[in-house]
C-alpha cells in the first residue's frame, strides 16, 4: 500500500518517484482541463513492477529488483476503490481527455496544484512547451486516422502540433515511446507528470513494458524516464 512518505516523495520530486516506482493512470477523468482531487492506490494484487538496477547479478548485466506498483485515480470516478488499504487523497491538475480529440491544459507559474496528471499513454502523443516565465501548455492527442480506431503516425501529431504552437514545443508519439521497449512492440505504457518546481514546470515520463503472466497478471519492467521538458 501507499506510504506518506511515499506520496511526500512524487509531490516534490516526481522524476525520483518515477524511478523508484511504476505508477500509470486508471479511470476516467473530466473531459476538460480542472483541478480534481486524486488518489493513489496500491496495484501490486494486478501486477509486479521491476526495474533494472546499478549493481551486477552474477557479474552479467544489471540485476533487477521488485518496486512498488501503484495507480492513480480521480476520486469523482473511483469511489469503489477509494476504501481500498493505504489510498491517499490529494489535490492535482487534470489535462483533460477525450477519445479521438485533442486537448489542452494551460499551467499558470503560481496557483493551483503543483502536480499535474494525464491518462496513459499506449498510442496518443503528448506535447508541451514551458514559456520564459515558467508557465507551460501541455496537450494529450487522441487523435486518429480518418475512419480508423488507429492514431496518427508522428509526422502527423508534429503537423498537429505545429498548428497550435507557436514557439516551439516538444513531442512524445507512439513511435519515440515504442524504441525505449526490448523490441518497438506496442506493449510499452508510458506515465506523464507535470510538476511545478519552484513556480516553473517540468514534465517527466515514465516508459514501461507489460508482459502478461497466466491469465491475470502481468510483469511492469521500467524501461526509462526521462523528461520530455
């Protein structure tokens, strides 16, 4: 379950949360961008999450150790696991989600939530810029194919981004997430976090790889994080 400590931890320093933990997004979300109250809840009954370590196993490679696994939930749309053991409440910044559409959340330099969350990401794009003033955009793009249930390739998402930002921005797709896998499969999930340090935001990104285990579970590796901004 949650600690303090461990929540203390992701609402001051994501980028050390995120590699010492799996965590994604589960559940539904206003449509639009809003401050919501979230919670984070154990997942470890639906999966084991690993990540590679410094040291050497057996002098080959990085060993590889278990961490904890956790999902994040508005708790307007989670009330049937809000009793579940440890969950912790908190304010946090929405993005704002819709399938097959475009959204956007424009993040002030004072005010509101430090912390802002977005659904997964298994196939749509996320873009954002940070302004001089520390202020940011960030966008999820659910945005498909015409007449598929596929989204657009990276080409597309830039020409989409380049429409609405005007000085510049940086781009995740599915493409750039799928090379941080073993293989370019679409089985890589990856978890975004903006965070406002010190009146300027930031946004890092977790990349992980699934792998079914019997007819339940499945195994989390944590392949990366990295800050797309």
């Amino acid at each position: 379950m949650p600690s303090q400590a461990e929540l203390d931890l992701l609402l001051s320093d994501p980028e050390a949360f995120l590699r010492q933990h799996a965590i994604r997004w589960a559940g539904k979300g206003p449509d639009t961008q809003q401050n919501i109250t979230a919670a984070i809840i154990d997942a470890t009954v639906d999966s084991q999450a690993r990540v590679r370590t410094a040291s050497k196993f057996l002098g080959f490679g990085n060993a590889k150790a278990n961490v904890s696994s956790f999902i994040l939930r508005d708790t307007a749309y989670a009330s049937g696991q809000l009793g579940a053991p440890g969950t912790l409440q908190f304010p946090a910044v929405w993005s704002g989600y819709a399938a097959g559409q475009a959204r956007d959340a424009n993040l002030p330099t004072v005010g509101g939530p430090d912390i802002m969350f977005t659904p997964e990401f298994t196939g749509c794009a996320a873009v954002c810029t940070v302004n001089p003033d520390g202020s940011a955009k960030f966008s999820h793009y659910n945005l498909l194919q015409p007449g598929k249930a596929e989204t657009l390739d990276a080409v597309q998402m830039r020409a989409r981004a380049e429409e609405t930002y005007d000085n510049g921005f940086h781009i995740m797709t599915k493409e750039t997430q799928r090379t941080h896998g073993k293989a370019p499969v679409a089985a890589m999930r990856s978890t975004a976090i903006g965070f406002r340090r010190h009146g300027r935001w930031e946004f890092w990104v977790q990349h992980r790889e699934v792998k079914a285990v019997g007819s339940t579970g499945s195994t989390i590796q944590i392949r990366a994080v990295v800050r797309l901004h």
